[in-house]
C-alpha cells in the first residue's frame, strides 16, 4: 500500500514526504506531485475556498497535469468546508479542464461533517461527467481504488512521456 503524503503534524502544517513535488502551497490548498506507486497529483483542501482562490489555484492544477502526465488525483478534503454554489462551478470548470489535459480518475476523501459532505456529494458526482470520480470516507481507502490500475495506467503514463503510439483498444478510465 502507497503511503499517505502530506500527513499532518498535528500543528495544523503538512508535513511533505520523500518523493513529493510541491506545485502550490497556499494557506487553503496544496498541489503536489507525488510519484510512489507510478505517480498520482495530490491536493490538500483546507477551510473555505472562494471561488477566486478556486479559479487562482486552477493554473497550477493544469501545469500540474500536463507537467507530469497525470491521470490519478487524490483529493483530500477532510478539512474542507461548505463548498458554495459559484465555487462548486469554479471546481467542476477545473475538473474539466484537467480532464481535457490527460486526467482520468479522481479519489476523494470526504470531510467527517455530515453538513460539508451534503455539498460535496453532490459535486464529486457531477465530476463523473469528466472523469471516473468516487468518493471514501478514510484516505486509504481512497488510495486503494485509485491505485487499482496502477500498471495500466503508469503505461500510459509512459508512453505519453516517450510520444509513442497509443495502444489499439479504449484507454482505462
């Protein structure tokens, strides 16, 4: 089992591990790469995020993905608050973008506030109409499905970071 990146330590400051690319940190959001287990881009959500800090962090998301070729996410959004209706929009734009650039599934770890989670269910499911997205109620659980394709997917990785062909046959998801 991968490990888990960016653990907290307690004081409320991630603690980056070996092998993590930082490509934003911001008090509310953090971008990285993380290239155990074939790779795979994590993001960190912490409070309320406004739309505007949404439509800000999505540059770096996208460089992100394409920078690395990524078509896992992990989205921890156990610290995540209420997501607003004109920042659910600015997320399902963001998703679609990363979606046209290569991204195929994305995991995302629920915040234990039953409030928070009835707006973000909702959203996760909109995704789906982008990408293969599901969401977990603990991160290892969220890390076990989306490194259930790891071999198929870190070929594909692969073959995009050599220019090669694509294989004859539909591309996972």
């Amino acid at each position: 089992m991968p490990r888990v990146p960016w653990a907290g330590n307690g004081r409320g400051t991630a603690v980056h591990t070996m092998g993590t690319h930082v490509c934003l940190e911001t008090p509310n959001i953090l971008i990285g790469w993380e290239d155990d287990e074939g790779g795979y881009l994590f993001i960190r959500y912490t409070h309320l995020l406004s739309a505007q800090q949404v439509r800000d962090a999505t540059p770096a998301f996208l460089e992100a993905v394409r920078e690395h070729h990524a078509t896992r996410c992990l989205s921890d959004s156990r610290q995540r608050r209420l997501v607003q209706p004109d920042a659910q929009e600015a997320f399902i734009s963001a998703v679609a973008a990363g979606a046209a650039n290569g991204l195929r599934r994305m995991a995302v770890v629920l915040p234990q506030s039953v409030v928070t989670q009835t707006t973000l269910v909702p959203l996760v499911a909109r995704y789906q109409a982008h990408l293969e997205a599901a969401f977990f109620g603990s991160m290892e659980e969220a890390m076990s499905w989306l490194m259930a394709r790891v071999p198929q997917l870190a070929e594909q990785r692969l073959m995009l970071a050599d220019h090669a062909a694509p294989p004859e046959g539909p591309i996972a998801r």
